[in-house]
C-alpha cells in the first residue's frame, strides 16, 4: 500500500494535529515551517485543503483579521499611533456594506474561527500593524446576520479588551461575535469611560449583557471586568445569572463589580457544575430580602456542591463570615477573600473559625485573604494628652495583635500549601506556632503572616497596648454556628455604627503628637525559622516577622556541640525558601544573621524588609516632634543591616562550602557526594547549621 493512501486513511482530527504542529515548531525553523508552509498546504493540496484552513483560522486576535480575505476595495485600514513602539495599530474597516459574494467569502472563513482573543497568537495576524476592528464592524455584522444568520457558529471562545475610546461604539454590536457554540465570554475594560458618555456606554453594555443568555444558551465560562461605574448594567448581569443553565462551570465578576443579591447567590448555589466563583458584595446585602436563604440553610441543601475555587470581594470580613456557609462542597481548592473598606480587627478571629469548619476544610490547599484598612474598636483606658478642643476626652485605640491564638483555627486545614493572610494590623506570632505550622504545612510552597509594613502600632507607647490573650474578648467559637444571615447581618450592623464614631474619637491613631516609635513586641526570634528548614522541603517564599537580635548569644555555642558532616541523618532538611520577607523585624548584628541564614537557608536569593519607607520619613511625618526624631537613625540601621544581610548570605555561602570540604578532608571522610537532581537541599549549604535544625 502506497503511502499516498496511508495518508488519505488519516482521520480529518489527525490530519489537523498535523497542521498546528507545524505551526508549533514554526518559532524554530521560521524560514522553512510555519503559517506559509501550512497555508501552502491549504492551496496546493486537496487533502490537507480544509484541515489546513481550519488550523489556519481556529484563532484570530481580533475580529478584523476576518477582512483581509476580501478583496482590498472591499476594506481600509487607517493607522493610529505607535503601540508602545513595537507595531503600529491600525483601525479596520469595511468600505461600504459587503457584496454578496463577499458576504458568502466572509461565512466561509468566519465558520472556521473557534477562539477570538485580544491574549492569542494568532499565525493569521500582521507582524507589521496592530489590527483592530472599528465600531462599524460589529453594526454591519449584526445587520448581516438579521437576514443571514450568524457568522461565527463554530465560535467558543471570546476574550476582548476594549480601547476605552470604543466602549459604546463597539459594545452596541458586539452580541454579533455571539454564537450557539459560544462556551467562555471574558470581557476587559479597566478604563473609566469619560463622565460625558457614562451613562450611554452603561446603557449599550447593559443590553450587550442582556443578548448573552438568548444567543448563547450553552455559556459555560463568564467572566467580566470592567468600570465599577457602570452601576446601571448590574440588573442586566444579574439577569444573565439568574438564566444561567446547567453549564454554567465559572463566573468571574471581578473585584467590586456587580455585586450580588441574595437571589442571585442562591441560584448560583444550586447550579451543579459551577467550580469557579469569583464575586462581591456590598453593604445592601443583609437588606435584601433573606428568607429563601435562611430556607435553604435550614434544610440543610446542598449549596454550591461541585465549587472548586471561592474569590470573595467584601466591604468588611462580615459578609465573607456569614457566607461561608453557604459552600458546602468538599472539593473547595482555592479560597480567596478581600476586604475594600474597613474591616474591624474584631471579625478576625470568628472568621478564622468560620473557615476551619467549611466542610472542605481539610481539602482547601490555597488561602489568601487580604485587609489592607483595619481598625480597632476597643479603646484604651489612658486619655489622648491634650484633649480635643471640643473639651470630651478622647482615647488611644487598643489594638489587639493577631498571634497563635487567632491563628490556631488554621492548623485544622493540613492540606494547605499556599497561606497569605496580609492583613494590615500588629502579628505577634510565637515560635511555638511556628513550630506548630511547620510541622502541620509540610507541603508549604508560601507563607505570608502580616501585611509586613509599619502601622500606628509601632508609634505607641506600651501602655497602650494589651496583649495579654487572658483579657481578650474572643467572639468563641460559637459566633456564628447555625444562626440566620438576617439575625447575624442585624447584631453586625449595630456594632459597625459604633466604629466609625469610636476610632475617630482614638484620633485615627495616628502618628501625631505624643506617638513616639516603640516597636510593637516580635514574640519569635530567628530560631522560631528552624522547623521550617526542618519539615518543609518545598518552601519557596516565607514572609514573617520575627526578633533578630539575640542570636549572638545563643547560635554559636550550639553550633559548636553538632556533629560532624556526613553523620546527618537520612531524611535531610531543606535548604529554605528563595525569597524571604522580614518585614519590620528589628535586627543588631547583621553578620550574625546572616551566618545563621546562610547555614539554615543557604538558597535565599533575596531579603526583603519592611523598611524601605524609612528613607522618606522626613515626608511621611513632616511635623515629627524631637523626641520622634531621635528613634530615626535606629529606624534606618534596622533598614541599612537587613540590606548587608541579603549581600553577605552568598558570600557566607561559598565560604562554608570550603569549611565543609576542609572538615570532611580532617575528619577523614570521602568527596561530598554531588547533589540529588531531584531534591534542592543538597546543593550547597552549612550542614552544621542544618544538624542543628534536627538536633
């Protein structure tokens, strides 16, 4: 059998696999494989005719390059600006309404098109002009299609980002991309459109919504991110996810986009197939109609069952608290919530409870929860000195840090490898946590504990602190088992009245008259880092505050009590994280530090602090009294002896690789074995100190 034959055997799947391979491999040989040669295929093959064709044109950048295959009298392609200097963007449009042979050549080609992304690589694409398609594109396609049918049948993917300056030109046609075969729709717009077109561009994007769930019934990816002031266009997507099907497996509003009703929460909940949800809500929430929620609680339904990955966008830590018992899925992976407004250093802990007893509690491997703007709404005994003009005394407000205590509910979730709780208030984390969480987390990849930046803790005097865990007012652990969203919205709501009143009255704590700079107290030291090279071989990052300053005494002695190389034992530690972030952790002698890092964790490439915002402090506290003054030049040591830290690790490195040899050549024993290609922690490294971690 000739091979002629063989070929023409191939199914049209294969023959196609062919094709995009040799675009694939065309970064290579450019000259010889590629689109060209695969279009050559196209024209002088009548076998590979329409598998070429169609790995031709599966992708297109953007809907403008469809034009090209007319005749050049049939379009224009005007040139705007430079495009950051690499290609020129040029504007396509058709010239006049396309005749019907041309129509009939744009429906050939248009049926082949399968993804139409702003993100692809598209072989068809200019790599002379950036091509994008003029508003009147999209008018004359959707006026096409009225009598003709859709163009784009076959399309399942669209992801566009639009020019701020096409908003309500472009979104007034755009459902003419819409198809039956439409699967994902991601639309970008992080432009504010100009206040004179604001409500007609919300008004057109609104109706675009409002087409998505009669053109596209088989939806199953949506994600949309544009201008937060399109306020009027939240009906029309609310109404797209109160039709989504079946299909639906992901939604992606953005952060501060279209915030949710209860309505609108609950019927994603009772989708089967939904694993992604990225969504937010606003202060309305809880004033919304709950009772078909609370319904749905008490009857113990299964909400959200196949949810996978949880992005949460909140005003407060409130909202996220009480929705998180809606999820009742095993299978969550991903949990991620973020707080835009004020969240109360008091909503911490219940919300550190609530997570440890969703049901997928053990399964959840990524949690990353960000507040950037925490207040306190506990108040100290001592007055501000002086008084306000207004004559009522005023107090310092009585920040509580976050220590093990609080973070002792997170233990419970042994599956987590990612942690980022960057919370912009004090840690006083201990090293028996630390030990703890090492030994909990071994598969830990990234650990960041604190937003690691200097608050208005660090500029108070001790008397206005209390840290004693005995005097804390913990919410227990029964805040919020069970109770109705309603009867929890309306405890939560009277006590966010009082916040805003109370923290003004504390003066913001700010760095005002009075505040002098005593750092708030770092109960671990340095060697609260050892379990960490002991119990965790994949760590990559590790952010966390800690004490520096009493490793002279203690590391040394110790060190000289170790045995020799080559007696550690099989199960050796690893060599630490490539990055590590000390945040505003106080530091005395940096050579000290960095002989301990050097050996515990001789692969850090690079140190991060905290500090950095000391060299403009003269900006950031203009009307700073002496006695302020006096604490700066310790404040940029600290900065100064952490940078000699992240310059003195390699060089320590080196140098106790050679101690390492000379000991093993004293001792008698053979050549260091070369370092296992799949594990990291034998690469280089002070085994002495890494004997240390487990003895």
């Amino acid at each position: 059998m000739s091979t002629t034959r063989l070929i023409h055997r191939l199914p049209l799947w294969a023959v196609e696999e062919i094709c995009r391979y040799l675009l694939f491999i065309s970064r290579r040989w450019a000259d010889t494989v590629g689109p060209r040669s695969v279009a050559a295929l196209a024209a002088t093959s009548r076998f590979f005719h329409e598998p070429a064709l169609n790995v031709l044109w599966h992708t297109l950048s953007d809907v403008s390059q469809l034009l090209f295959v007319l005749p050049k009298c049939a379009y224009n392609a005007v040139t705007l600006e430079e495009d950051g200097g690499i290609r020129p963007r040029s504007l396509v449009s058709f010239n006049g309404v396309p005749d019907e042979q041309q129509v009939k050549r744009l429906f050939t080609y248009a049926r082949r098109v399968r993804v139409i992304s702003s993100e692809a690589s598209c072989p068809t694409a200019s790599r002379k002009f950036k091509h994008t398609a003029a508003p009147t594109v999209y008018d004359t396609l959707a006026m096409l299609q009225e009598s003709r049918g859709n163009f784009f049948i076959n399309l399942e993917h669209v992801t566009y980002h639009c020019p701020p300056e096409l908003i309500t030109e472009v979104f007034g046609s755009f459902h003419a991309l819409f198809g039956p075969a439409l699967k994902e729709l991601l639309i970008w717009d992080l432009y504010e459109p100009h206040a004179d077109t604001l409500t007609e561009s919300a008004e057109v994007y609104a109706r675009m919504l409002g087409k998505v769930k009669d053109i596209a019934p088989s939806l199953r990816e949506l994600s949309v991110n544009i201008s937060p002031e399109f306020t009027s266009a939240v009906p029309a997507m609310l109404a797209v996810l109160h039709e989504a099907t079946h299909h639906l497996v992901s939604v992606c509003l953005g952060d501060g986009i279209f915030p949710l009703t209860p309505a609108a929460v609950l019927h994603l909940a009772r989708l089967p197939h939904l694993h992604t949800l990225e969504f937010s809500v606003d202060e309305t929430f809880f004033k919304h109609d709950l009772k078909p929620v609370n319904e749905a609680i008490r009857a113990h339904e299964m909400l959200f069952p196949a949810i996978r990955e949880l992005h949460i966008s909140a005003p407060t830590f409130v909202q996220p608290r009480n929705l998180l018992r809606l999820f009742r899925s095993p299978h969550i992976e991903e949990l991620d919530i973020r707080v835009r407004g004020e969240a109360r250093r008091s909503d911490i802990d219940p919300l550190f409870i609530g997570i440890a007893r969703m049901p997928a509690h053990k399964h959840i491997s990524r949690l990353y929860i960000e507040a950037l703007d925490i207040i306190s709404n506990e108040l100290s005994n001592k007055p501000i000195s002086p008084p306000p003009p207004d004559g009522e005394p005023a107090f310092h407000p009585m920040f509580r840090s976050v220590s093990g205590k609080t973070l002792a509910p997170l233990l419970s979730m042994s599956n987590l490898y990612d942690i980022v709780l960057k919370l912009h208030c004090p840690f006083a984390v201990e090293a028996k946590f630390l030990a703890k969480a090492a030994s909990t987390w071994p598969r830990l990849d990234r650990l960041t504990l604190g937003s690691l930046e200097a608050g208005w803790w660090d500029f108070m005097v001790d008397s206005d602190r209390d840290d004693d865990e005995d005097k804390r007012k913990d919410d227990g652990p029964g805040a919020d088992g069970g109770a109705p969203l309603e009867n929890l919205a309306q405890a939560n709501n009277g006590e966010h009245q009082q916040v805003e009143a109370e923290n003004n009255n504390a003066g913001g704590g700010g760095r005002g008259d009075g505040f002098v700079w005593k750092p708030y107290p770092r109960p671990a030291t340095i060697l609260g880092l050892l379990p960490f090279a002991r119990h965790c071989s994949r760590l990559d990052a590790l952010a966390v505050e800690f004490d520096a300053r009493l490793i002279k005494a203690d590391i040394p002695d110790r060190l000289e009590r170790m045995p020799l190389p080559g007696e550690q034992p099989p199960n050796w530690p690893t060599n630490g994280p490539a990055i590590l972030n000390v945040g505003m952790s106080p530091i005395d002698d940096p050579c000290a530090v960095a002989a301990f890092l050097s050996g515990v964790f001789p692969m850090v490439e690079e140190v991060l602090t905290g500090w950095e915002w000391v060299e403009g402090i003269e900006d950031i506290i203009p009307d700073a009294t002496e006695v302020q003054r006096a604490a700066w030049p310790v404040l940029l040591s600290y900065k100064q002896r952490w940078e000699a830290v992240g310059e003195l690790i390699p060089m320590y490195v080196e140098i106790r690789k050679e101690e390492r040899r000379w000991r093993r050549e004293a001792a008698g024993l053979p050549p260091e074995e070369l370092p296992h290609p799949h594990r990291r922690d034998h690469m280089v490294g002070d085994h002495g100190l890494q004997d240390l971690v487990l003895w």
